[in-house]
C-alpha cells in the first residue's frame, strides 16, 4: 500500500474534523505533521465509535477491534531494514532507518493504520497509550460517572493524558522521564476544558463527567434550571440552582487553569517548531477556558468557541513565541525520529 496516499488520507481527516489541534500540527514541519495527523486520525476513529449510534455492544466490539490492530502494530517484529521516509524533509532530523513495528500484525489496506505503522518506525511513538485512550472511551459507553476528582482525573489521563504522550514521541525530547508527566498533565488541562466546554451538550446526551463530590460541595444538580431538555420556565429554585451551577463550573475554570500551568512547562523541553505546535494547541484551549471562566452561566446555555480568526491569532502568537531567543542553559532538543 502507498504510504504516501495514506499520510494524504490522515491529513484530509485532520484538516477536516480537527477544528482546534489543526491549526497546531500545521506548524509542524512536514515529516511530524505526518506523523502527529496519523496519530490524529486513530485517536479520531476512536472517539467516533464512543460518540456514534451504534447499539452499545456494536460500539464495544468496535473498540476491542481498534485495540487489537493497534496491539498489532505495537508488537515488534523483524524485517529488513529501510531508508528515510515517504516524505520529504524532517525538521533538520534523519529518519530511522528500519521497520515500523508491528510486522506482527500487517495493517492490510487500512490508511490510517499503514500511515500509523510508518510513522511509528520513525518516531519515538508509545503506541501502547491508545490502549488507555481506547479505556477511557470505554468508559463513556457503559455511561461511568465519577465520584472525585481522582476517579475523573484518571479518566482524563486515559482519554487526554494519552493524546500528550503519543504528541511528544512525535514532538521528541532529550528528557523523556521529565516530558512525559508533563504532556500528560498538559492534555488533563484540555480534557478538563473540554468537559466544561460540552457540559450542556454531555448532559443533554446523558453523560455527566464533573465528580459528585463536586455538586454536593456545592449544592446545585444538574437536573434543574438552565439545562433542563426542551423550554423551561425558571423559577427561584431553578435561578439558585443556576447560580450555584456558574460557581461550580468556575471553580472547574481554576483546577484547570492550575494544570495549564504544569503542563506548559512542558515548552522549553521541545525545539521551537514543536514548542510552537504544542503552544498552538494549548493556547486555543486555554483562550476557551478564560471565556468560561469569565462568563460561567453561559456555558451552561450554549456551547462556548473561539472563533477562526481568534485561533489563527493565538497559533500566530504561539509561533512567535517559539521564534524567541531561549534563555542560556534552556534544554536542548533532539528530534524524536528514529
């Protein structure tokens, strides 16, 4: 199979579906914006099936189905060694030369998985984190909710954690053992935003994520007032309920706000290209965050974006960021390819 036409497949899919991490992995250069969109792309299949309208039995043979292929591809196997990449320019970086893992287990006509197997030949990729990306969706189809916030913040490492860790074997660093929690705390910071963002639309589809703890701290439900399904007429109660609601989602905003600033230093262990990808992605969603933060109740009305322009403006900001000189002493970056 054409490799080259299935990096082409997983970019299509990028650029179409991934509204705010685009506008990231575009400022990668060419061989890491490959690879990160086929990472993308299975991180996408994934997700699809949790969110489809399959029965959910269908739904959970299709997620066994997705770990056994990626199981396969992350078992190594002997075979004879290659040259470079299908594409053209690596950052300054040389390709592995040898195969992908998962001789084991062939990725048949299947695009997304054959540019995958590429990519993980050449790049530090943990192909073993979708297996908790793969839990965590999981999870969402036998409906778990979660008593604490340490139940959830499991969640969010399998669902976003993972996304971090699999990013940074693109990303590539010289310090690993430091990187690592870091981008793991990085992408709990958008699963969290993420939660508080759908937070209407989750409920509406009978999904709740935020812990019951949390609620009970402080007072509200979510059965009551402003996201109720179908015209309610509030009354007192509903309106205090409301209140109560906009004080949760904004201490929610401020535990988040607290692991952007872990996992943002997270930026001066990557070379400026990946800094500047990695900045893009975060910027957006942590841009999101202030917006709920500052208004609480209108989450819980509507779901929240940025729009086109303000995301072009923050991965613009994040690029030249990234340009700047770095501080001496600053960690210097190898590249992850192999």
């Amino acid at each position: 199979m054409d490799v080259h036409a299935a990096y082409r497949h997983c970019e299509e899919i990028t650029w179409s579906q991934a509204r705010n991490f685009s506008y990231g992995i575009r400022l990668l250069p060419p061989a890491k914006r490959q690879a990160l969109a086929a990472v993308y792309a299975f991180a996408r299949r994934i997700d699809d099936i949790g969110d489809g309208d399959l029965p959910k039995p269908a739904k959970l043979a299709a997620l066994a189905q997705a770990r056994a292929g990626v199981t396969a591809l992350a078992t190594p196997a002997p075979a004879p060694a290659r040259n470079g990449g299908p594409s053209s320019g690596n950052g300054g970086q040389s390709a592995r030369s040898g195969s992908p893992p998962g001789g084991a287990g062939r990725p048949g006509g299947d695009l997304v998985l054959v540019a995958l197997a590429d990519a993980a030949g050449r790049f530090d990729i943990p192909l073993t984190a979708f297996g908790e990306l793969i839990d965590g969706c999981e999870a969402d189809v036998r409906g778990t909710t979660y008593r604490t916030f340490d139940d959830l913040l499991h969640y969010c490492r399998c669902v976003a954690g993972s996304i971090g860790r699999l990013s940074l074997g693109v990303f590539g660093t010289d310090d690993v053992a430091t990187a690592a929690p870091l981008a793991d705390a990085l992408g709990v910071a958008l699963q969290l935003t993420n939660i508080l963002r759908d937070i209407r639309e989750d409920y509406l589809g009978g999904r709740i994520y935020l812990p019951a703890e949390d609620f009970e701290r402080f007072g509200c439900s979510l059965e009551d007032g402003p996201l109720q399904r179908g015209p309610v007429q509030p009354g007192p109660g509903d309106r205090a309920n409301g209140d109560k609601l906009a004080a949760l989602v904004e201490f929610e905003a401020q535990r988040a706000s607290a692991w952007y600033t872990k996992g943002l230093a997270l930026m001066p262990l990557l070379d400026w290209r990946s800094a500047a990808s990695a900045g893009a992605m975060a910027g957006i969603y942590f841009r999101l965050l202030e917006r709920i933060a500052a208004t609480p109740r209108e989450v819980l009305e509507r779901r929240m974006s940025l729009s086109t322009r303000e995301k072009a403006l923050v991965a613009a900001r994040s690029l030249a960021v990234a340009l700047r000189p770095r501080r001496a002493g600053s960690t210097a970056v190898k590249g992850a390819a192999r």
